[in-house]
C-alpha cells in the first residue's frame, strides 16, 4: 500500500464554483439565493442566513488580500507591534509567516489571498492554526457579518471551521506527505460509512429510504469535527478596547469579551474528550458522540433493529477510548490589575479555559489580554441543586496577546524591526548615554541622580554565571532604597514595575509568606493539590517591587532570604516537596523604625532588619529629607511646574520614552561582558583597600563590606558593560561600580564628619557612651546588662556620671533601650 501522496497546489484551478457547493452541501448547507451582498441580504430563518453566511466566508477567505502584504510600507513602526507592521495574532500563530510553496494564483497587486495561504498551510500540514481578525472583515464591508460573529461567537466559531473545510477539501497538499494514523482511520471510517449505507438501501429496498434510514439516527456520520486539524481562534477588532473584569457583566454572556490582567494560576495540560467514539459489541457498527462541553451522557445501545431485537442481549456500545479524539485543555486564572482596582475593593478574578495550542501560552505572572467567549458554568445533578439559582462564569478564550512580555520577545522584535534597532543605535552613539538614560528615568522626581543609576543598573543586569559542578552565581542587582517619608521611594519603584517587562509591585505589610512565594491550593475540579505562584514567583525574570518592607513580619521575611540568593522557593507542604524559580531582582523600600533616620543608630537599627538580609542587597541608599535652602528651592519650583503643566521641566535633553528605555534595556542584556585577566588584579586592590577602609572605620553606623560586595562590584560592573553593547568590563566600568558603592556607603554617614574622616574621639560624649553600651552588651551575648558594670567602664575612659545618665535617658526616650523600675539594669528592645 503507497504510504504517501503527491499533489501539486492548483490555485489556478480554485475557483469553488461547483466544488464548493458539494463541500456545503456535504457540511449541511444549502445554495444560496441571493447575491454576495453587504449588510442589506434578507434571510427568511436562521438556518438560511448560517447557510448563506457560510458561502459569504467561503468568498471572504478566496479573495481577501492584506493591503499592509501588498503594501509593506503601510506597517506600523510602533514598538508594541511586529516589525513587518502585522497585528499581533493569538498564540501560537505562524499568521505571518511566508509559506514554503505558494501557487500562481494572485491578485491584481501580486499578492496571494491571505487566508488562502494560511488554509493551504494547513493542508501541508504546516500550521494548526486558522487566526480569522475582526478588522479583515470590516475592511471586506462585511461589517454586519462581523457583529454577528461578534454577538454570536460560539455558534460563529462553528461556521468559520465549515467554510474552512469547505475550502480545505478543494486543496491538496504542495508536496509528499506521509500517511499518518488518522488518515488511515478516516479512511476506513469512511468506508464503513458507505457500507452501512449500502445496507439501508438494501433494508428498505429504495436509495431515498435508506437516506432517511441513515438519517434516524446522528451519532453514525463522521461529525467534521474528527476530521479537523487546526484550530479556527478569532482575533478581536483592533478599536475593542479591552473590559476591566469587574465589567463584565449578565449581558454579555455569549459574546466575545475581551479583558486585561495578571495571570495568577495556571493549571496542567490536560485531554480533554472532543469526539467520542464506540463500537457495537454484536454488529461493529461505529458511532460518533461530539462533546460540546465539559460533561457528557455516553451511548449504551445500538440504534439497529436486529441489535435491539437480538435476544441474547447484544447491542451494546463499547467505548473506543484510544480512538476518541482529544484536545489539549488547561485552565488559569487572571486578576484585576492594580490601576484597575477601586479604592477599598479588592481585586477581581476571572477563570479562563484555554483549548488546543492556546494551552501553556502564558505563565504565571504574565500580563496579558485575552479574548473569549463568556460563558457561565453548567452544572447537574446535586451540585446544581446545591447551587440553586446562582451560577459561575468562565471565558473560553480565542486569542491571547502578552502585553508585558519578557526581555526575549522583546529581543526577537528588535531583531525584526530596523526602524527600532536605528533608534537605539542612534541612542547609543550620544555621548553620555549612561546619564541620558538614568535621568530618563522618572523625570517627573527630582534630584536622586545615583538612585536612577542604581536602577538603571538593576534594569539591565548582569549575567548569570553557572559553573561545572552547578552552582548559579546570580547575575540579578538588589537594591534597597531607606529614608523618611515624602522623598519618592514608593513612586521609582511603581515606575520600575511599569518599566520592567515582568514586575510585580506589593507591600510587605500587606503580603504574607505565603502571598510572596507559593500557595498550596486544591484544584476544584480535579480535586488534585497544585501550587499558585506568589508576588516573587510571579516576577521570575524580572523585577519585584517591595513596598513598606520594613513592616513585614519577621517569620515572613525569612522567606526573602532563599530568594534573594538562590532565587529559588522551595515548598514542603502538603505532600508537594519542589523548588520554584523565582530569579528576579529585588527593589525594596524601607521607612525608618521611628519615622525618622537617627544617624547615631545603625542600618539594621534604623529599619529594623537583620544584617544578614541587608548583606544580600548590592546597593543601599539613604534619602533624607534634611533642609537645605538650595535644594528645597529647587524642588519646589521643580513640583510647582509639574504639578502646573502634567510634564517635567526641560532636562536639556529629549528624555528616553519607556518604550524605547525597555527596547535598550532588552537590546543590553544580550550581551555577556566578562572581566579581562589584566583587570581581575584592578578588582582586588578595590575591594581589598574597601575592606581596610571598613576595618578603620568600623565605629560608623554603616554596612560591612563582605564576600557579597566583592560580587556586587563585578555585577554593576557588567552591568555598565552592557549599556555600552561591550563584551568586556573595562577600568571605567569598575571605578564607576566602585564609585557607586561608596556613595551608597557614604550615604550612611553623617555630612558633618566631613566624608567619614573622624575619628571615635571626635565624636560626641552622648554617641561613644552609646556605643560603650552596645560593644559591652554584645562582648557578652546579651541584651539585658548591669548599669553598674557599665558605669564603671564610663567613668574608667574619661566620662563623668552626669555624662553617662544622659546618655542613658536620651536613648531610652527614642527606645533604644529601657531601665527597669530599679534604674540596675539596661534591656535593648531593638
């Protein structure tokens, strides 16, 4: 038996003048009546008009033709659509894809007919999928056929894949094609298909009987469904604006929805039964069951006379599991965004089903518009009882588009558009670049110029290293910015979550251990145990916002550990032993303990935080909200003028749109700098001559330099590298490195030890006796002490008593400490 065909595309030959009027018939349709009209055809009953409709889309696939193919120059140069100017299509789609072997059958402009090519690369087998846009309908005048597939879109979905296999059944494949195991059983589906017919004929002696015979009973025709080998996903028109989803409402139901947010959940791919299939136990007769939902009835008996009359209980239908056809189905969740939630609710969600090659399209922490079909939940037996009148709500989707993707996609759109790799070039040759681009960030804040670089540093990144016995060197820059209130630490970190592809913005205050890593949920469907990614798994490859990090509690700060270092989450909870990724940069924002920073008092004082999570960040900056006439005259002409004209002031320069600072970014991370063998020696003396500066001056309340600055060093340095598209780290970029290590160092210090040179003698009698105490609590691994030990140490180095008392009652006042009722014994309460 030949195992392959070869046919030649005709597309000289496909004019479906009377082929594809056998197709209809053969899908149920009738000849039309009328002429190919616009919005003025009559129609006398529902089943006319799907008939006709079909016809009207037969037509519409034959000739439309894109007038942005045949024009290329009418593509869109915007950063948010393809570089070849096509609309971004469902998932998954090869829409815009060239096929390998067209025909000579082309228009007037030279171009082939678009969904021409797409169904004959559904015929080679090529694609599996036929994405159908709104607008290509509204372009054809077909704008009353395109409301109705609008307002009706389950049913229309159906029609759409009958004017495709009208359409498909008239093409042959444009080169040899093996035989698969569903041809084969199509063909002999068929056969005995006719073979059944032949004996109603027969039976009832007549061709016009037997037809009707056959006809009795549904579930024995081949339903055109098994036969499909794509996936018909509908685009929605470019003008729909997409529905916040606690807009969605009753009126709704069955139409096609479009909505925006962040996928929360998603399930596994599971099969689900399309098609099912059974064999008669005693005749061998096979019967077809679609499954149109997610719940169905089987068949038990067969529908022949001499079956049910049989005597020895024959006639039963055996299901014929390995022959049901199956489609791949996966559910997820998605919620409200943060900008879409009202003050005082909280933020909807939305379950979506998705079928066929929309499954695994998204990933937990996605944002993401999808378009479907609203439907509500139905349900039997005791659980419709329990739920009474009340009933849940899914969308069905058809089209999927990534509005926040991650750097690779962006990567792989740059590649395709010059317009945009002309751009950055351009960017890249100004000179400063590096300054250009951090002030770009936020221009409506003023002031903060090394806190932009910082963040423009964690934007780009380093490389991640993996070594040969598998260790993970992150490549991720944390950063975390301390001060009082009111000095815009809340507003960069909401800027960078809207820059970063995948960011994600939470409070610690607001989010649990469990709300920040992973939660162990129980799927209502299945029943089954699953995991539900929390705000750091969510923002995997890309930048977490924390908020109020100083709130969190300190059983849920644990949990950041593990992340900030092996970014990974590992879960032990019910049964569920595995570890999650969660390789994302850290931003934080800390407001001091008492509401204002006390200098006299360490980092790890002032916010409350352990020193050996403070040690994971790269960079920690304070901003201070000190006076200064100079600077507060120049922030508030500065605030004034925003506030006056909704833009910042002029910077001398055409700052960075978002759009563009994101293409750079995504443009700078494919490069992977390494340090030169000549500068490894450069890298050493800085971080050597860091740790004897740290050790002289060890009495400021500052960071202590570690193994981790060493690497912080290397990542900002690479980090520098990328933004100048080099491979290599040069001197400049580990001085500009060091330099912003030390400011974010000095920072720490008060301005009035003029830079950090004083020495413990200079400093006032209050602060030395504070640090007597502390030095003395911590020699003995205790937070409780004698006073009268202390005092003695006090009055042996020079202070008098008076001295010591004030000191004494000054930081109890700020409750450092507290003295119990006897004035004996001195307890930290930090």
């Amino acid at each position: 038996m030949a195992t392959e065909l070869a046919y030649r595309l005709p597309f000289d030959s496909l004019n479906l003048g009377s082929n594809p009027q056998q197709s209809l018939r053969a899908l149920g349709g009738s000849q039309p009546s009328d002429s190919r009209g616009g919005a003025g055809r009559s129609r006398s009953s529902p089943a006319n008009t799907y008939s006709t409709d079909v016809e009207v889309l037969v037509h519409f696939f034959q000739t439309f033709v894109d007038d942005r193919e045949a024009n290329p120059s009418l593509g869109s140069d915007s950063l948010d659509r393809d570089a070849d100017g096509t609309r971004h299509t469902a998932a998954g789609s090869e829409a815009a894809e060239e096929p390998a072997a067209l025909g000579e059958r082309q228009n007037l402009r030279g171009v082939a007919p678009k969904y021409l090519r797409h169904l004959q690369k559904i015929v080679d087998r090529d694609s599996k999928i036929l994405a159908v846009e709104l607008d290509d309908l509204f372009t054809a005048h077909e704008e009353t056929l395109a409301m109705r597939i609008q307002l009706n879109t389950k049913r229309y979905i159906e029609i759409l894949s009958q004017a495709a296999d009208a359409i498909i059944a008239t093409l042959r494949p444009s080169r040899l094609l093996a035989l698969d195991t569903l041809d084969l059983l199509m063909q002999q589906r068929e056969q005995n298909e006719q073979e059944n017919r032949l004996e109603d004929q027969e039976l009832f002696g007549n061709a016009g009987a037997g037809a009707g015979a056959a006809d009795e009973d549904p579930y024995k025709r081949i339903p055109p469904l098994l036969a499909r080998r794509y996936q018909v996903q509908l685009v929605p028109a470019s003008e729909d604006k997409p529905f916040r989803i606690r807009d969605v409402r009753a009126e709704h139901v069955g139409r096609l929805v479009q909505v925006s947010g962040i996928v929360t959940r998603v399930l596994d791919v599971r099969p689900l039964v399309q098609v099912a299939i059974y064999v008669c136990d005693a005749c061998g007769t096979e019967y077809y069951q679609p499954i149109p939902g997610r719940q169905y009835m089987p068949l038990f008996f067969c529908s022949k006379q001499e079956c049910m009359r049989s005597a020895t209980g024959g006639g039963r239908l055996i299901p014929q599991y390995r022959a049901f056809k199956y489609s791949k189905f996966q559910e997820i969740r998605i919620q409200e965004p943060a900008h879409d939630v009202p003050v005082g609710s909280i933020p909807r969600t939305l379950t979506v089903l998705l079928q066929g090659e929309l499954s695994n399209a998204c990933a937990a922490g996605d944002h993401i518009t999808v378009a479907g079909i609203f439907l509500p939940t139905l349900v039997s037996g005791f659980r419709a009882f329990k739920q009474g009148l009340l009933s849940d709500t899914y969308l069905e989707a058809t089209f999927i588009r990534q509005q926040k993707r991650d750097y690779k996609d962006y990567q792989r759109e740059i590649a395709r558009n010059q317009l945009i790799q002309a751009r950055i070039a351009e960017l890249a040759s100004t000179a400063g670049v590096y300054d250009r681009l951090a002030r770009s960030i936020a221009p409506e804040i003023y002031g903060h110029e090394d806190v932009k670089k910082a963040l423009l540093l964690q934007l780009v990144g380093a490389p991640t290293r993996e070594l040969a016995d598998g260790m993970r060197l992150r490549g991720d820059i944390h950063v975390c910015l301390m001060g009082d209130p009111g000095v815009a630490k809340s507003q960069l970190l909401r800027y960078i979550c809207n820059v970063a592809p995948r960011g994600v913005y939470t409070t610690g205050k607001g989010s649990s251990g469990v709300g920040l890593t992973a939660a162990v949920l129980r799927d209502s469907n299945t029943g089954d145990v699953t995991l539900e990614g929390g705000a750091l798994v969510m923002a995997d490859c890309g930048i977490a916002c924390i908020d109020e990090f100083d709130k969190m509690d300190e059983i849920d700060r644990t949990y950041i550990h593990e992340v900030m270092e092996q970014q990974t989450v590992s879960i032990a909870k019910a049964g569920i032993t595995t570890s999650l990724n969660a390789r994302a940069a850290v931003l934080a924002a800390a407001n001091p303990v008492q509401g204002r920073y006390n200098r006299r008092r360490s980092a790890a004082e002032n916010i409350n935080m352990p020193a050996a999570l403070l040690s994971r960040f790269d960079l920690l900056f304070l901003m201070l909200d000190a006076p200064d006439q100079d600077k507060d005259l120049a922030l508030a002409r500065h605030v004034t003028y925003v506030h006056r004209t909704g833009e910042a002031p002029e910077l001398g320069f055409e700052p960075a749109s978002p759009d563009l600072l994101r293409a750079y970014v995504a443009q700078a991370r494919q490069c992977v700098p390494v340090v030169p063998s000549e500068l490894t020696a450069y890298v050493v003396e800085h971080y050597v001559a860091l740790r004897a500066d740290d050790k002289q001056r060890r009495w400021l309340p500052r960071g202590h330099t570690t193994a981790r600055t060493l690497l912080s060093i290397l990542r900002l340095a690479q980090a520098l590298a990328r933004l100048r598209f080099s491979n290599l780290v040069s001197r400049e970029d580990i001085d500009e490195a060091v330099r912003l290590l030390n400011c974010s160092k000095a920072s720490l210090d008060d301005p009035s030890e003029a830079g950090g040179h004083r020495n413990l003698h200079e400093l006032d009698a209050t602060t030395r006796i504070y640090l007597l105490i502390r030095d003395h609590a911590a020699d003995r691994g205790e937070r409780s002490v004698p006073i009268a030990d202390i005092l003695e140490q006090a009055l042996q180095q020079g202070f008098t008593s008076q001295q010591f008392y004030t000191a004494l009652s000054e930081y109890e006042d700020i409750n450092i400490w507290s003295v119990d009722s006897n004035r004996t014994r001195i307890t930290f309460t930090v």
